[in-house]
C-alpha cells in the first residue's frame, strides 16, 4: 500500500516514513501544502497522513479542494493544535481521523491500520484468484487452506499484481506501487521478489510476459 505525508517539521516526516516504510508500506513525503495537494491528485494512494498548519497551503484547504474533486482517499491530519474545534473543523473539511501532537509512533499505526480497514470494509474487498486469496487490510494471503508467509514488500508486489489479476503489469508500475517516489535503484529488483513470490506461492501463479512485466494467473485453472 502507498502512502502520502504531508508534513513540514523534515524530522518528524522523515520519521514517520522510515517507520512505515519498515511496516512494508510504500511512502513519499512532501513538505508544503500546494505540494502535497499536487502529489495527492496525480498519485494513487491508499492513505494520506495530512499536517494542518503547512506553508503555502494549510491541510483543511488541501483536505477541503480533495473532497470536491470527489477524492475520497482516506486522510488522517495531524497538528499541534488540541482545541475541539479545530478537530470539528478538520472534520469538516473531510478528514476521516485525527491526531495530536505530540504522538507515540505506535499510536499514529494504530490508527494509519485502522483507517486502511475501515476503507477495506467499505470499498476495497479481499482479492481472490481461484484458491489464491490476498486480504489487503490484514495483509494476509492463503492459497487454499494454506496461509503463506510473505515479507511486507513481497506482499506489496504480490498485491499490485493481485489488484489487476489477468493483466499485465510492468516492473515500472510494480515499483511505484511498491517503492516510494525517489527510489532511483535497479528496475530489476522486482525480479527477486517476484522470485521469491513464485517459489512461496507455488508454481503457475505468476507468468512473465517476456519484455512487458507479469502476469497473475490461476494456477488452478
């Protein structure tokens, strides 16, 4: 899963991305509202974790502009504030949860997690293929009665490719849903987790397609 931050204190953003991104989740960071708005409408994310007092645009205006492009992608907003009206007003806008500064990490994971299974309940469903199932909010896969064990990036692959089931897709869509915006290393990466997939899953579930990307297939069919 992909997720924005929009957060101006760098320290506590680059934080923030390193523990996610330990969690298996891919992270970009932006640091300024006009930004972070910008990233929000041309990227496809799962979750965006949204500071209300930001530079050049504060997050109730960036929350609020989403909302009326009919953008409903989950937003958790942090601020410094404590009032109960600037979290109605955060609310308001469109924000599905909010967070006071200062927060254990553990307490920002625990709602990032909760948020993610409440949109799974309400629009994102579990991704079946034949005896393959992956549950994107318990970040589970079985195949048939068998619950195999992936690492948080394998799963993150297996779930792009789980997502489009049947279609192909390339090592370059792979690694945006997986990697974070400023990965910069080899493409080929996907190959070892592809791998690593096959040899986990079982043999016939994901075929390349020679000079395009791969292919989630039913091994059973």
């Amino acid at each position: 899963m992909r997720l924005l931050i929009v957060e101006d204190e760098r320290r506590l953003a680059v934080s923030l991305a390193r523990g996610l991104t330990a969690e298996g989740f891919a992270v970009d960071v932006v640091h300024d509202g006009v930004e972070g708005l910008h990233r929000a409408t041309e990227g496809s994310y799962d979750l965006i974790i949204l500071d209300i007092m930001l530079p050049g645009m504060n997050g109730y205006r960036v929350c609020a502009r989403l909302r009326a492009a009919d953008d409903w992608t989950p937003v958790l907003m942090l601020t410094a504030k404590d009032g109960e009206y600037d979290e109605a007003e955060g609310l308001d806008t469109g924000a599905d949860d909010y967070l006071t500064k200062p927060f254990s990490y553990v307490v920002l994971l625990a709602h990032v997690r909760a948020l993610l299974r409440r949109r799974s309940r309400a629009g994102t469903p579990v991704l079946r293929l034949g005896e393959l199932l992956v549950d994107p909010a318990a970040r589970r896969v079985w195949v048939g009665a068998r619950e195999i064990s992936l690492t948080s990036k394998e799963f993150a692959v297996l779930e792009q490719l789980a997502t489009r089931a049947g279609e192909v897709v390339s090592k370059a869509e792979i690694l945006e849903h997986a990697w974070d915006f400023a990965y910069e290393g080899d493409v080929n990466i996907v190959e070892v987790y592809v791998s690593a997939l096959r040899r986990k899953l079982g043999a016939g579930w994901i075929s390349t397609v020679r000079g395009a990307g791969y292919r989630l297939v039913d091994a059973g069919a």
